[in-house]
C-alpha cells in the first residue's frame, strides 16, 4: 500500500498477482467437469471463515492464497455440466472478461454521463428488440428477476392509483392481482413489499400444460369487481419454476385489453425460448405485455448476477421510481448530463455496470448461437425425460415442455405415498453428496418430485446417463437403510 | 466457441486474452492521475453504441477491442484524485482482483450451502463487530444504502403493523415516519414504494451541525399521536448528503426507545466516520439503532455496487423477507443446506458474491488503515474550507463537519442570488468538461453552491490548489461571459 494513498505501492507486483489470478481462474474453469458438482462446506473453513474484524493488514498474496485455500474448493456448483438443481445458469468466458473490465473501470450507472450508461442503453434496446416490444419502451438492468418483478408490481400499482399514489400511498385501495397456481414466489413477496400484502393476490387454477384457465380468470376478476375490489395487475408465467409451465399470453394480453388490467410477465428463466426457433411459439403474445422481467444469469449465463425489466409505457415506468433532490439536479452539459438516470428506473441509486458482461456475451455469441445452446438443454431434458420413462424404478411426473423433468425413484415394493417421498428426500441428499450430480426437490401434485433443471450449456448425453445411475443406486441404498 | 458448450474453444487462446486484459486494466488504474477526471462522452460513441441485437457473434479479441475503444475511454471518472462530485468511491485494487475471482467463481449467494455464504456471512460479522451491534444481530449485502433503507423501512413497517402485516399489507394503518430535513431522497422513495407514500415522511427541523431538533421531533411524534397517527420510524442521518451534518443518534435512541419506534440509521456514507478515532464521536450512539445501513463502495472503495444492512433483532428481519415454496425448500444437510438464506433477508433470491471484494479489502488493508485513510480525506476537506476562506472571490456556505465543502463563486462586484446562482452553475459544467476536477452543486440555505465531497483515496494536497484554481479561472471567464 503506498503511503498516500490505498494504491498498490508497487503496480508491478500487483500486476503479477493479478496475472496469478488470472491462472487460477483459467485453469479452475477448464477443469471444471472433473471436479465435484458439489461438495459441503467442511466445519474447518466455516470456523476459519469467523475470525474478528482485521485490524491491521496483510499482503494481499495471502488474501489471495487464503481465497484459493478456503473459499475456491467450495463453490455453488452451477458451473458443472451436471448441476440441474434449481434454476442456475452455469457462467461463461466473456463474462469473466467482462467483470474484470468493470472493476477496473469502477462506473456508478445510477446515472450521469459516461459510457457505461450508454452500454446498458444498448442492452436493454437488444432485448426490447429479441422480445418485440415497441420503440418508447424502456428498460433497466436489474439484479434478477425477483427484483423485476417488484419493479413491475410497483409501477403497476402506481398507475391503477393515479397522480396521487406519490404521495398518499396505498391508503385504503382494494387493489387485487392475479396468478396462476405455481407462479413464483416472489410475486406475493413483491405484493408485501408494494404494502399490498399476499392475500391481494389471487390463485387461479392452471394446467400443467396450458397454463392459467382464462375463463376462471375471467370470473374471477368479474366476482372481485362486483365486491367492490380493484383488479389492477395479471401475473403471467413464462416457464413456471416447478415444471416449466407456461401461460398463454395471447390469451392474457386479451383478457388484460378488455378488463383496463396491465399484464407482466414473469418470465425469469423461460421468456428467453423466444432465442430458440423451435420454442418461440411458447411465448407468443409476450411483445404485448405492459411489462416483462427475466434473467440474464440464467440461460444466457452472464455472471451473477442481472437481469432486465421492460415496461411498455415509459412514463409508467419513470413515474413510480423518479426522484430529483437538489443533490441529483440533472443537467444538460456536463458530469450530471445523461438524463434519465437509471435511478430514475429503479431502487437503485448506486449501482454496478451489470451490462457488460451481457455485452460481452451477446456480441461474442450472437442470440443465434445462445438461442441454440437453449434448445440443445431442451433436448437433453426431453432426453432424459425418455431415460426415466424407460426405467422401471423411475417414474416421471409432469409433461416435459420445456427444460424441467420432475421424477421420482419409485421401486416396485413401496407403495405407501409418504415412504416414496422420504425416499426421494434422501435420494436428492444422496445424490448431492456424491459430488456426481445436483438435483433439486418440489412437489409435484403432491408428490415429492426429484427436479433436473438443465441451464448448463457445458451439459452433455453421456452427463444424463451419469445422473440416471447416480440416482437409481441412490435409491437403492436408500431402500436398503430403510428396510 | 466450443461445438458442444459455450466454453472457448481454446482455454489457452482464453487465458492470453484475459492476460491482455489484466495489462490494460493495470495500465489504466496506474495511470488514472495522468488522465481527464472526467470528459464527455462524444457522439460518435453514443452512435456506435446503438446496433441492432447482434444475431452472429465476433471473436472475443474483437469485442475486447471494441471495449478498449468506445467505453474505457470514457469512465465516471471517480477513480481520478480530483473528482468530488456527490459521493463516489474510487475504488481499489484488491476489488478488482476479488471481482475477477468471484466472475470466475460465479456464485449465486441467495442460499444454500457452499464458502460465499460464509463469507458474507463473516463480512457481515465485522460490520457488526464495528459498529457495535449486539450478538444476535442480522445482516446481508446489499447493493448501496438506497436499497439498505427500503429493507430498513419494510422491516420497521412490518413489525409495526404485526403478524397480520404479511397477509392483509397496510391496509388503513395510517404509519408515519420522522427524518431532519435534508434526510436523503431514497427514504421518501423507500416509504413510496412501501406503499407510505412520501406523505407519510415528516421532515422535522434540523441543525446544520447538531442535526434534527429532538425537541421538534417530541412535539410532532406526540401530536401526530393525538391525531390519530401511528408513529412508528424515526431515520437518524449519519453525514447527509449535502452539508456532511450528523443527527445526535444517543439523544434520537432514548427519545425512539422512550416512544417505541424504530431507529433506522442512514449511514451512506458517514457511519464509516466509526473507523476513525478522531470522527468516531460523530456516530456515538449508532451501536443503539434497529437498523443501519451504509455503502462500502463509498468510504471503503470496494469497487461499485455493495453496501450493509444491519438489524438489531434478527427476527424482526427475517419476518419480513422470509418465504419458503416447495421449490425452495431447506434441508439439513446436502446443497440445500445453509439455513437461514440470504433470500429471506432481502430482495434478492439470485444474488452476486458482493462479500468477496469487500473481504479482501478488509483482510489486505485492515479496517485501521481504512480509517486513517477516511481521516486524511476530513483533513483535505478542512484544508479545502481553508483556502476557499483564503481567497476573497469564494465563499465558504456551510461549516465542514466531516467530508464535504460547499462553497461558491461570489466575485465582488456580483451581489445579485439569482445571477451568483446562474455563475456557480456554469463555473461546475466548466470545470467538469476542463477535465481537471469534478464538482457536483446542491443548495445550501437557498443558494446555488459547489458541492465538494472528498472521499478519493488518491486526492493529495496539491490536487486542492488546481481545483481552486479551476474553480478561479472558470468564474472569472464565466463572469466575463456575462457581462
């Protein structure tokens, strides 16, 4: 550290670290498929992790080797070609690229004038392009999905009350949403935050395959209409996270049209089968919706973590989220140029150069090619689908319309609901701890389902045959213990 | 581009080209003194940066170049040692290094079980071993203050309003909140999003040094009480953004916890003033909050974007943020281990590995040297207010507590507001595009005032006689201009 500053005192060597680094990033990704797709975090480095706050400092090569030693060995998993738990994208090359650039670069994008604004006004016009929205649309780079979608519920929420939402708040309206059954979680949360609460949303009944029944929709804001409630916001789902669902926005974006209703979809991982040819259809409709969230750190695996939210009207957009002290004066000239500041499009004052990396991703790949990395996890995941169904000790338990298969292992001697669904439990612990494959649990008409999720586009045939073995001995000795 | 994965063909090909990377960003960190602090961003790069979605894709190398052309070139510019505007770290070196690790690792810190949860997890403990916290206390990274005081706000709302809160929202409860004026934009816009409105904010008398008048504060609290209001937040301000001024947290503490309401501390900035012995005083009392939260992009210069939220009682937190589908389900052991999540501490289910760079800074520089470098840039900030005293064509307009110095060009033979306003604007845009430092403006008792707030590692000395000097010659040929 030099002595007027926090600078390196010698560039040199903390080139050289840097370029250590580097190495260590390379040869750790290269060598991914050969490590464990997941291990536990052992007692030693959780207990190393608890030390007292550092007082004085240390070389930043034994910051570094402390890293490697503690904290590399144990990653998420997401990387490895056989981590279908959950919904997690796998990261790529240019994104790495990408962020060490940021750091470097050190931008604040909560506004001002200066590239990186720029750079994500770029990529937020790429995906209203990908998604047909209309020139006027606007958009912001958000941290996920969980965040669009609270972005949404919020602008929607403003724009049913009107000019005075600013500053009265919610008082008392009576404003109501909808979903179907499986929407995610994180649209009830956004509802609670919005000060709405969950019990403004309402669950309509929805098919595994077509989604959302409209006419019980229908009804239903009818019925809450007539008792004197405020429908003002439908959830639609692109890719439900349980079996990968979808609803069908024509039919929504209709519905939303006739009843004065703003339509969002919430399409973190699915609304990107629109890159696929073969799996566009499933989101048709999706360019007529009054807002749209999904993730950019899933299926086109940009580094955690971003995604985007799109809003058709930008006005509606800006005018739930804009403020403008004094200290923020916007100017038309100089630093404070660049108007409007994504501040002005979200919750974040502050905020970190999210698009660079998708950049990085889409100039390099082409939506061509990512498009085709989607369909080739679809394929697998319809693959695998075929493997459980050609085994006797696996059942297969939803549809595959998408890149979800939810199965369970279901030997021929148990029959009893309850026992399959502590078997399942203790065959995805298994499985976990094996280090041979991540599996994720839902429940799936009741049943504990074992979910493959597959995101990652290192994944390859020979991994699903890996996962098949992996669980059927997982079952078997689960069998065993319990006998 | 591998055939079967998105993975470069070539890893070695890979490695040279992040080898290339890491000289450039060394290049530019190293050389950052030498360069505009800030300059436009010229047309001909906004045009380029408008191309239709790239369907193919370019080599890495090419993207990279585009990279070195059109955005490098033209940063926020907080990174240089004379760029005062608003409040921006500049940045560090072992941010970078962790950044790129992280990107490499490509964690999602929303849950589950593996080493970034534990670092967060000990970054969060360090905050808390410094501020004071009491053992029980929760916490989570989030991206800057703004979203620390909508956390904060959701959470004191929700354990106002009781267990009802999550199912039914706010409803009719007619909740208000105290802040000193001058309190940041972002808790207004907290209140609004929680569905408040800015209504329920009141903005109470406050003291450029001593800050909120608790007595005001007292009488407003129990009139609003009388009226049938429910108190139930006071936001203390440690070092607001426009005068640095600190709200007297001992004295709000025993008056929140004499009225039951929740102390929420805005610390953006100025609780870090905690790290050093000599400005500590500043925030005695802070360890007494509910909640705090505060930036480490800012004073702690972890590069863009992470801040801390800190809460006093875990549970209030948790049950705010908390929920738990079946997709999510906890389990003891395996990779769904990790309880309790991060997910339901925030916003947030996808969330970066904000802890890395901050645990590396912490570790390298240990939080006393931290300190001290927050103390050196106090002192420049009173030896700025020194020389804008020295010379007769500038007016110092408030009293330096801490960082910040508001001063302005007031020429002698101008008296008039309105044309001293019209001259401080154009003398900021000038110095700006001059590229020799950058000032941001507020408003300071009415008139239009340079705002600098020094928070750059790098600013030595010298650098305060350029920008008096830049400040000089800009109103002198503004002045001229408008003659």
């Amino acid at each position: 550290m030099s002595e007027t500053s926090l600078d390196p005192a010698d560039w040199e060597r903390f080139r050289r670290l840097l370029h250590d680094a580097v190495d260590g990033v390379v040869d750790d990704l290269a060598g991914v498929r050969e490590k464990p797709a997941w291990r536990p975090v052992p007692q030693r480095v959780k207990a190393a992790l608890r030390e007292p706050l550092p007082r004085g400092g240390e070389p930043l090569e034994t910051t570094l080797a402390r890293f490697g030693e503690l904290i590399r060995p144990y990653p998420t998993g997401n990387r490895h070609p056989r981590f279908f738990g959950w919904v997690h994208g796998a990261g790529n090359a240019p994104g790495v690229l990408a962020e060490l650039l940021a750091a470097g670069m050190n931008a604040n994008v909560g506004g001002r004038e200066h590239a990186a604004v720029y750079v994500e006004r770029e990529v937020v016009a790429w995906f209203a392009e990908l998604f047909g929205f209309p020139p006027g649309a606007s958009g912001i780079l958000t941290s996920g999905t969980s965040m669009g979608n609270l972005l949404a519920v919020v602008a929607a929420r403003d724009a049913a009350l009107g000019d005075g939402a600013r500053e009265r708040g919610i008082a008392g309206a009576k404003l109501v949403a909808y979903a179907g059954r499986g929407v995610h979680d994180s649209v009830a949360k956004a509802l609670r935050i919005a000060g709405l609460g969950e019990g403004a949303l309402r669950l309509i009944a929805a098919n595994a395959v077509s989604g959302i029944d409209a006419d019980a929709l229908r009804a239903r804001i009818e019925a809450d209409r007539a008792a004197g409630e405020r429908p003002f916001l439908v959830v639609a789902t692109a890719g439900s996270v349980d079996t990968g669902r979808f609803d069908q926005l024509e039919a929504l974006a209709d519905l939303c049209a006739g009843h004065e209703l703003w339509l969002h979809v919430d399409g973190a991982f699915g609304a990107l089968a629109i890159a696929s040819p073969k799996h566009a259809h499933l989101v048709a409709g999706i360019e007529r919706a009054d807002s749209l969230a999904f993730d950019a750190h899933k299926w086109l695996h940009a580094p955690y973590a971003v995604g985007c939210a799109l809003f058709r009207d930008e006005r509606a957009h800006r005018a739930a989220f804009v403020s403008s002290p004094e200290y923020l004066g916007r100017s038309a000239r100089g630093t404070a140029a660049g108007a409007p500041w994504y501040a002005d499009y979200g919750l974040e004052l502050s905020r970190e150069f999210r698009a660079l990396k998708v950049w990085f991703a889409l100039r390099h790949y082409g939506i061509d090619a990512l498009g085709a990395s989607i369909a080739r996890t679809c394929d697998l995941a319809t693959t695998l689908a075929a493997r459980v169904r050609d085994c006797d000790e696996l059942e297969l338990l939803a549809p595959v319309t998408l890149n979800v298969v939810c199965f369970r292992a279901h030997p021929a001697q148990i029959d009893d609901e309850a026992a399959l669904d502590r078997l399942n439990e203790a065959v995805a612990i298994a499985v976990q701890e094996s280090g041979a494959a991540v599996l994720s649990t839902t429940r799936v008409a009741g049943k504990r389902a074992l979910r493959a999720c597959i995101v990652n586009h290192r994944t390859v045939e020979a991994d699903l045959d890996v996962v098949i073995a992996t669980v059927r001995t997982a079952a078997r000795d689960a069998g065993a213990a319990h006998r």
